[in-house]
C-alpha cells in the first residue's frame, strides 16, 4: 500500500462544495466547462505560436524569449512532477468519495499541485515577457483553467492555488535569467542557421 497524504482536511469543505455547484449546474456548462479543462491547453500552444511570430517581427531578442516559452513550460512541468512525488497527496475523489464530472483518477496520480495549472501560469507568466497583450489573455485563460479543475472535481482549491505558484514563480525565474542573456545569444544565433528563427524575412 501506498502511503498518501490526505489533503480534505484542508479545504474538502470548499472543494465539496464547487463540486456539487457543478452537479447541479446547467449540463451545457458543465460540457463547456468540462471541454475547456480537458483541451483548453492548446489555447496556450497557440498563444506561444503567435507570440513566437510577432516577436521575429520586433527583435531577435524577442523572438528567442518567444521560442523559450516553451522550454520553459516544460521545466514548471517537470518541477511540479517532483513536487508531486514528494507530497503524494490522494485525489479529492479518493478521499472524499464525491460524484464528479471528470472520471476519478486511479491511485497513485496524485493531486497536488496541479499540473494543469502549472502549465497555465508558467506559460502566461513567461508569455507577458513576449506580448503584454498575449500574455493577459493567457493569464485570464490560466484563472479559468485552474477554475475549471476544480470544478470537474480533478483538484482541490489548494492544489491549483499551488499551482498557479509553481508556474509564476518558475516562470518569472527562468525568463528574467534568459532576458539578461538574450543579447549576446540572439547576436550569436542570428548569425547561423538558425537566423529565420529568430528575424523576420
């Protein structure tokens, strides 16, 4: 048997509560809410594309912050993985045995943080870097993300709360480091191979 953290004593109140809003909300909310939760992700891919896009258009500085959005991503990803590890918190649904809108994990995929929101804030954090305008719409799609994980009964509120933390504060690390060594690469880069990455024809 796994040993397992149990995090209701927490706020399983709060996330109870949210969990049954949503049983008793109206189905076509519930479908939009449980579709944005499961694939809402591609919203920041496309985001980090047209960031990307822009920015080749602006600087070769700009574009090479861009492109590291992504990487950037996946580091918050891996972090949180560790943290997850560490903490082995159960799924809301196995402790409290709540009827939810997303199927119950199995054991053993643990809840905190989430990763969904992780990925989220991470990506909109670092995407203000790129595009003020970009990453404010990324930053209201991350608050509806984590909203949206709580809702279908996949997290407790601690659990995106972390998350959003985790992301934040990866992302605003990661991204003020690559800015203070983004002229002297982007100079490097623009001069290889790699010049159509970085300026726009």
């Amino acid at each position: 048997m796994i040993l397992a953290f149990d995090g209701s004593s927490i706020d399983g109140s709060a996330y109870t509560y949210v969990v049954d809003l949503a049983q008793h909300a109206p189905s076509w909310l519930d479908s939009l809410v449980s579709a944005w939760s499961r694939y809402g992700l591609a919203l920041f891919a496309l985001l980090m594309l047209v960031g990307w896009w822009q920015a080749r258009r602006s600087s070769a500085q700009a574009a090479m912050v861009s492109l590291a959005v992504p990487v950037i991503v996946v580091v918050a990803f891996g972090v949180n993985s560790v943290f997850k590890m560490l903490v082995r918190e159960d799924r809301p649904c196995q402790s409290l045995h709540v009827k939810t809108l997303e199927a119950c994990p199995a054991p053993g995929d643990w809840s905190f943080p989430s990763n969904h929101t992780v990925i989220a804030a991470a990506a909109a954090v670092a995407l203000l870097y790129v595009s003020r305008r970009l990453g404010t719409i990324a930053l209201l799609a991350a608050c509806l993300m984590a909203v949206s994980r709580v809702w279908v009964g996949a997290h407790y509120p601690h659990d995106v709360v972390a998350g959003v933390l985790v992301g934040t504060l990866i992302a605003m690390l990661l991204t003020t480091v690559l800015r203070r060594l983004s002229d002297p690469l982007a100079s490097r880069l623009t001069d290889s191979r790699l010049r159509p990455l970085l300026v726009s024809a």
